[in-house]
C-alpha cells in the first residue's frame, strides 16, 4: 500500500506546482497538493492564516502522512504539525524557516510584507509575477524551469496573493525556533540558497541538493524525490 504525501506550495505558487516532484514519487505515494488559501482555484478562500491551512490538512482522509511543505508552505508544515502532531508520519521542509525570532525584525517584516500586498493589488498580476522572478533566489533556475514557475504564478489573483501575504506571511508568523515539532524532520536547501542552507544546517538534519537555488523542487525533482522517499 502507498503512503500518503501532503504537498503544500510556496507563495505565488500553485498545487500544480508539484507536478515534476509527484511525477517521480507517484509509485511510491498518495500525492495531494492542494491550492492553498489566496492562491489557483482557492484564490477566494477566507481565511488565508496558518489556522486554516491546519484545519485543511487536518480534513485529509488519511489517518496519518508526510506532511511537505516548500518556503511558505514549509512554514504553513511547520504550524500544522504543531496542531495535529499525531496525524503527521514526517516532514519534509524545502527552502523553509521556523519564522523571525527577534520582534523588531519580525515587525519590519509584518511593514514590508503590508507594502508588497498594497504593490500587487496597485500593479497587477503579471507585472508583478515578473518582479517576484526576476529575485535572486530563484536566479538558477533554467529557462524552461522558469517558464514553467511563471506559468504557474499567473493562475493566482492579486487580491489573493495579497490576502496570502497578510495571513501567512513571515512578520505573522510566531516563531517556532524554540518549539518544533516532535516528528521526525528532514530540512532541504538549494546549493545556491545560502539563506536557507544556513538555517537549515543550524537546526541540522539537513540535505544540500547540488545545482539548485531555493525552490530545489522544481530545479532537482529526481534529488528531492530521494530525500523525501
């Protein structure tokens, strides 16, 4: 019997963005990738807070799953694990953080992530899926990967993304560096993001995928695919 997989996307993604990651894990789970709140075909769902995304994973049918989570959804992996830890066999952190532990710098965070949803809901969605690819983090990925991403960004709404923001942003985010989740825990990062090699590597546990910048996922699959099996 295959185990279950639960998948949950990074900021301006969509659940299709797992498609490479679940093409090569698909014999060996039950992938679900949802669209998470303010982003695809949830682009309208109330609330967009790490509460609900709890309550969505908790209403899988499986008894238990591993529980992956790529940047904001490594966050949202993070929270929820901590709400139904028993239902949770593993996670699986890609490119993610346990949030800004020093208060000044989580409200500097809260400030500038305010600004960026005020950007979005002003500029629209492709002037600003150009702005948010063309960031360093996501500088080594290959044209077609890129395409692929940007693709991907344009399902979303600005309205949405800009509620995605608000609820479920790092400034928002409690921090969880003192309080992680008692499950056994596999933390991935790109070669290229040194961000998040560096957390990754202070909590330890942690895999480095050759050649790959933040979103590892969709850069390396077939590196992912072996670290998370």
């Amino acid at each position: 019997m295959r185990s279950h997989l639960v998948l949950l996307h990074g900021f301006t993604q969509t659940g299709r963005s797992w498609a490479p990651l679940v093409a090569e894990l698909g014999e060996r789970y039950r992938c679900f990738a949802p669209d998470l709140p303010g982003h695809g075909d949830a682009a309208e769902r109330r609330p967009a807070s790490f509460d609900a995304v709890a309550a969505y994973v908790a209403a899988v049918r499986a008894e238990r799953f591993t529980l992956c989570g790529y940047s904001m959804g490594g966050r949202l992996a993070l929270a929820t694990a901590l709400r139904i830890p028993a239902r949770i066999e593993r996670l699986v952190l890609i490119g993610a953080s346990p949030g800004i532990a020093d208060a000044t710098e989580r409200s500097r965070r809260r400030v500038a992530d305010e600004r960026l949803a005020e950007r979005i809901e002003t500029i629209g969605i492709e002037a600003f899926v150009d702005e948010w690819a063309a960031q360093p983090l996501f500088a080594s990925q290959p044209r077609g990967v890129a395409a692929a991403a940007r693709a991907d960004r344009l399902r979303n709404t600005p309205a949405g993304l800009a509620a995605a923001l608000r609820g479920m942003g790092t400034g928002v985010m409690d921090p969880l560096w003192d309080r992680l989740p008692d499950v056994p825990t596999t933390w991935i990062a790109g070669e290229h993001d040194a961000r998040y090699r560096a957390i990754a590597e202070r909590i330890g546990a942690s895999h480095v995928v050759a050649g790959a910048g933040h979103a590892a996922h969709l850069e390396q699959p077939e590196a992912v695919a072996t670290l998370v099996a």
